[in-house]
C-alpha cells in the first residue's frame, strides 16, 4: 500500500468542503447491491475483461467450495484449468467478445452437476448468475423415463387399453387391438363401441356403461362380451373400467380390455376333461374311493354303491375301516394310517370287504398316494378289482381236479383219457395198467456199487431211444443220460432219503432229446447185490402244459396291472392337468409357475431323466428364463444352451410343433453332446402357445430310449397348452403391477 507523505497528510487535514449528497449514494448503491446479491439464492461471480474474479458472493463460494476472498483476484483459468474446452468457458469467452447476454444449461463433468447459467457481459467484464439443476434435471429424467415406460408397458401388454368419452366413443386404442382383433387404430378411434360388440351382449355392456359413467372409479368387478374381430370371428373379452371423467389429466372412462377366448376355451376342455375322468371313473367295472388321513371316505364311484348296496350318503365321509373291514383289529386301522401320513403304503393287496347285506366280497386293490400341490399327502387314491368270483371259481376248479384225481385213481375199474382227434391215451388208471399189464413208466434195475443198468423195461427203451443191448451193462453216464454232476447229486439224494419219490429230473435220450422225467427209486436186495429199482415217468408234455398255464397266467396278471396302472396314470394325468388348471387362478410367481409345470411334468408323464421348461422372449429373439429338474443341470443353464438359432427349442417355438426324439442318436439338431452330459437318452419337447404367440418351449427328458405313445404326446400337449395360459397370466399379473407402482 503506498505511503503518505507529510506534505499530503497536512494537506489532507484541512477541512473539505461540504459535498452534495448525490456523491455519497454510489457507496450506499453499492451495499445494497451486495446486499442483495448475498441475498439471492443463486450463485453469483463478477470477473473484469481478464477473467480475475472481483467478486464472489456467499452461494457461489459454497457451491464453487472456496471462500470468496480466496477468488477474489486469482484468475478463473488459473484456479479451474480444467473448464478449458467446456461449454462455460466457451460461453464466458463468447459473451465477452460479442457482448450479447448468453443463457444456457449444461452439465459440468468436474463437479457432476447441472446448472443454469445467465451471463451478462459489458465492457469490465461478466457478472454470472448460475445456479445448480441437478435435481430438478434428474427429477425430468425420470419422469421421462416413467412416460416412456408406462407408453411401453401400454403399448406392449397383451391386454388392450381403451378410452372411451362418457358417450361411448373410443379416443384413445392401445396398439394391442391388432394382434387381437386385426384392426388398425385408424378404423376404431373415434367409433362407438358398441359397434365392436357382439348383439346378444350389446344390452349388458350399455348398462354398464352407463352405470360406470355415473359412479366415479374402479369397478367392483369385470364383464365379459363377445368383441368382433376385423374377419369378422368372435373373440372374448373381460373388461374392468375405471371412471376417470372427473380426473382433470383423463376426464375419460379408461378400459383394461383382455383377451380371454384362449382361457374360455381351455376352461371349457378342462371341464369337459374332468367329465370324461369323472365319467370313467363312474362307469368302469372297478371300485374307486379316495380315503382321507383318518380313514374317512371322501370319494367313491357309483360301481362301489352298486356291489356293496350303500348309497352314496352312507358311505361319503364314513369310516372305511368300520364300514367295510370286517372284523379288523383296531391296531390295523392305526398302522394303515400311520403307514399313510408316511408314505408307506403298499402299491397292491388283497382284502375282503363287507356289503351292506353282510356278504364278503374280495377285492384286489392297487394303492396311489394323494398329495396337495406341495407334495404333502392328503389321502390315498385306490383301484379295485372284485376277484370273488375267480377266486370262488379257482377253489372249484381245485376241489373238482383232486376229487376226479383221487376218484380216477382209486378206481377199480379200468380208466382212461383218450383224446379224440388221434384216439392216443392222454392218462390211464393204475387198474387200467394191471388190467393189460402195461407200464408206461421206464423201469430200470441198477447195482448201487457201479451204477450199471441189470434190466430195464421196453418203455424206458423207447423213452430213451436204446437197444436192450446198448444199455445192460452200461450206466447212466455212459449213455449221457445224466451228466456226472446229476448222476451224483442223484445218487447222494438217494443214500440220505433211502430212495427218491418224484423227483424232477432233466435227463437226454440217444439223439440229445431233452426229457422232463419224474424220477423215484428204492433200494433193494437182487441175488445178493444192493440195487436200485427206479421209475422214470415222461412230464415233457405235462411240463409244457404247466409252462403253458404259467405262461396265460402271467399274462393275464400283467394285462390286470396293465389295465389298473393305465386308469392310475391317467387319473394321475388328469390330476396334474387340474393342478395345472388351479395354479392359473392362484397369485404364484413366474418363477414358481415354471417349476410346478417342471414338477407336474415329470412326475406324471412320467420322465425318468427330468423335465424342464425354457421362455422365448420373442423381441431380444433369444431364451430367457429356465425351470428345470433334470439332476446336476443349473436351472439357468437351459435358457443358456439354447441362444443359438438353429437348435431344437428354436424349431419348436418357430414352427409351433412338437418334436419327439426317441433315441438320442437320431437327434436331428445333434445335440448328443449335451444329452450326453447329463445322461439322457430320449427327449419330448413341446411349444408353450398362448393367443398364436409362442411363450417358450416344454420338456419331458428320458434316460434310456423311448417310444413315446400317443397318449403320452395327448398329455403332454393338454399340460403345455395349460402351463401356456398360467404363465400368460402370471406376467399379465406381473405387468399389471408394474403399472400399478407408476
């Protein structure tokens, strides 16, 4: 600061005169002004020709984050080198060569934010008013951003979005109308509803229009109509309207307009399915009742009201165990029970129960757990077959053999069977074989010490295709009648029982003939030699016969358990088909929708390696989310296999048809390595269709090859055609709430 002198300070002090006041108003001019400027919420600078600063008032200090009388002199380029090239700085440069005031936003990258500035230029420099818009610019960022989703989510949703004016007049037609009805937005804006509504509903929907226009906001519940299409078909809607006329930004009625032709359809074959189940269940010749936990009968078919004479009120709710059991210990009904809430319950027996007039009938039952959609098991689930009278006919048929045996036998008259066609004897009586002294049994005389045949008779000469002469002297092995293991098992049977009495043996003749052979043997004194006298009698037919009614018999069991298990499977079927049908109406997640149809599919198709089930996001053109039970394979990993174009799941969803691999080495689209991988041998997929668009892709895995039956693709194609509507609806739920959140 420059000195002053003597000279100047005696010439300061002398007294001045008076001035007028109009020279002391600039220093109150400017305090105010300053006064003002630290008053104003925003920031403000004042830089001479140079860019120094000459003032900076409080706002701007904290928003700069520097006090002012630091700025004040220092050079704007010097403090803040990095605003070289930025909007501001080209702004500062330009207001100051132009002189024009400059106004602008723009956002500045060193401090993250947004401003306003207003530049004043004149020829001592700028005074820069500014002030910080981040918030307010974030705020209109995501009001754009909300208005561009909601446009979206409008535009998008499957259902319709309609505006009507309080006459009935649509002003405003989500683009959806054209994949569901065909028509451009030009031919119905501006139109009266009415004209889009099939005539029988026409009286309905009027009502509630007019109704709906009287009572301001959401209504209590939706209607359905029938909407006219552009080919002039039927399709049918539920509509839900939402009185907005008194809302000053709509002051219209708005209409969530949706599509429901596909549901009303699928209803109307799950209802007709489960009159069909029903229908069986009433009319097959086999008892069906459902017991509860507690043993309690909680359903039964009209086959068990007809053989046990009860009628349907007696026995729906009734004691099982009491009602039908006869005489059963009390310990049984609480093992059965006990047995049941485990799990263990035996797949097949057989009990009598009691009818209504007393009588025992004999039922053949096959046993299938009831489980809730969880899995938790509510009852059990049972086949009946009534084998009374097989059974009754069986032990007839036994009596019968063993009184004819026991009186064909002690005959004393001569008997035999003789068989018609060839007049050859089938069976004779012992009085028949003395009365003519003929055995039909080989009879052989053998020395124990060598097993050499001393006599034999011509039957068993015939039997075994020798001469006398090559067998006397020779032994059984020698002829190859036995092998030497037979010969001594027989030989030491013989010693520890003192003799055999109809042994079965396999024995070959001279040409290598195997004979079935009903073998006895005593021993006895011949002239001093321990010998065996043995009877040989030939079972071959008898053996062949007995295979025979094996044979029929395990035929018929199996066509038993074939026919009960194809009536099991396809009640479990049409129970899976139902859960499906329930889940459409329930509030469940996407993701919980998916793995009840992975579930469902491969419990009851059923699919030994798993089941899985990918969704076609049809705009990205790729596979997005994935359930899948198949053992060790992530539940992502399905939807991440599947991106590339030319796969199985991306045929399927393009061409809408089923593709069925039975063996995976025939596998069009060659994807043995990843079959491979997780051991799987035969693949079902299925496409997910709902309103003509492919949702995603189903399925049913195998570990072994397999021939899938038509009843098996049936199943399959009725279960995707519901999981179809479930997973429609659940992301209906979901964008509804989206909306909603707006």
């Amino acid at each position: 600061m420059k000195r002053t002198s003597k000279k100047e300070k005696s010439s300061t002090s002398k007294p001045r005169a008076s001035r007028p006041r109009t020279q002391a108003q600039p220093r109150t001019t400017s305090q105010q002004i300053v006064n003002i400027l630290e008053s104003i919420s925003d920031s403000f600078v004042a830089f001479d020709a140079q860019m120094n600063y000459t003032y900076v008032n409080t706002h701007g200090g904290e928003l700069l984050g520097r006090k002012p009388e630091d700025l004040i002199g220092k050079n704007y380029w010097t403090e803040y080198p990095e605003a070289k090239g930025t909007p501001f700085a080209e702004a500062y440069v330009r207001a100051l060569e132009t002189q024009m005031p400059i106004q602008f936003e723009n956002y500045y990258a060193p401090f993250d934010r947004w401003f306003e500035n207003r530049i004043y230029p004149s020829k001592e420099g700028l005074s820069i008013f500014f002030t910080d818009i981040t918030e307010r610019k974030q705020a209109q960022k995501t009001l754009q951003e909300n208005e561009e989703r909601f446009r979206a989510l409008i535009e998008n949703a499957s259902d319709m979005i309609v505006t009507i004016t309080a006459d009935g007049k649509l002003s405003y037609v989500s683009p959806t109308i054209y994949r569901m009805s065909g028509y451009q937005l030009e031919e119905v804006i501006g139109k009266h509803i009415a004209k889009f509504i099939h005539p029988d509903d026409l009286p309905h929907a009027l009502k509630s229009l007019v109704s709906r226009s009287q009572i301001p906001g959401l209504a209590p519940a939706p209607i359905e109509l029938r909407f006219r299409s552009k080919n002039e078909t039927w399709r049918v809607v539920e509509i839900l309207g939402n009185n907005l006329l008194n809302h000053p930004a709509v002051g219209q009625i708005v209409l969530n307009v949706r599509d429901i032709t596909e549901r009303k359809q699928s209803e109307a074959a799950l209802r007709e399915s489960e009159r069909r189940s029903h229908e069986m269940l009433e009319n097959v010749e086999l008892i069906a009742v459902f017991l509860d936990l507690e043993g309690r009968v909680s359903y039964c078919n009209e086959f068990l009201l007809r053989l046990t004479g009860y009628t349907r009120d007696e026995v729906v709710g009734c004691d099982w165990f009491a009602q039908f059991v006869p005489d059963v210990h009390p310990d049984v009904k609480e093992t059965f029970i006990q047995g049941l809430k485990r799990g263990a319950l035996a797949a097949h027996y057989e009990n009598p129960i009691r009818t209504k007039s007393g009588e025992e009938r004999l039922i053949r039952f096959s046993n299938t757990l009831l489980r809730e959609a969880q899995g938790k098991i509510i009852g059990t689930s049972s086949i009946g077959e009534d084998i009374t009278e097989r059974k009754r006919a069986e032990e007839k048929l036994r009596r019968s053999e063993e009184r004819f045996a026991n009186a064909f036998n002690v005959s004393p008259a001569g008997l035999t069977i003789t068989r018609i066609t060839d007049g050859k004897f089938i069976d004779v009586n012992d009085s028949f074989l003395r009365m003519f002294e003929v055995s039909p049994a080989g009879l052989t005389i053998t020395r124990i010490t060598d097993g050499k045949f001393i006599d034999v008779n011509d039957s068993f000469l015939r039997m075994f295709e020798f001469t006398r002469e090559e067998a006397i002297g020779h032994t059984s092995i020698e002829l190859n009648i036995l092998s030497l293991e037979e010969r001594t098992k027989l030989i030491q049977a013989q010693i520890e029982s003192g003799g055999l009495r109809h042994a079965e043996l396999l024995a070959r003749s001279k040409s290598g003939k195997t004979i079935n052979i009903l073998f006895s043997s005593k021993p006895m004194d011949l002239e001093g030699e321990a010998c065996h006298v043995t009877t040989m009698i030939e079972i071959t037919e008898r053996k062949r016969a007995e295979e025979e009614i094996r044979k029929l018999n395990t035929e018929l069991e199996q066509r038993v358990v074939e026919r009960t298990a194809e009536l099991q499977q396809q009640y479990r079927r049409q129970t899976a088909l139902a859960e499906i049908g329930i889940a459409i109406n329930q509030p469940f997640e996407l993701q919980q929708v998916l793995e009840k149809i992975v579930t469902l599919t491969e419990k009851y198709l059923p699919a030994s390696g798993g089941a899985s089930v990918i969704l076609w996001d049809a705009e990205k053109e790729s596979f997005t989310m994935s359930a899948s039970s198949v053992s060790q394979q992530p539940k992502e990993m399905g939807a991440q296999r599947v991106r590339r174009s030319g796969g199985a799941s991306r045929w399927i969803v393009d061409q809408r048809q089923p593709l069925i691999v039975s063996d995976a080495r025939t596998d069009p689209f060659s994807a043995n390595r990843m079959l491979d991988e997780f051991g799987l041998q035969a693949y079902i997929g299925l496409p997910l269709v709902f309103e003509d668009q492919s949702l995603g892709v189903l399925y049913a895995l195998d570990k072994q090859p397999r021939d899938y039956t038509p009843r098996d693709l049936d199943f399959l194609t009725a279960l995707a055609t519901r999981a179809a509507v479930a997973i429609n609806k659940v992301r209906v739920h979901e964008t509804l709430q989206s909306v909603n959140k707006l």
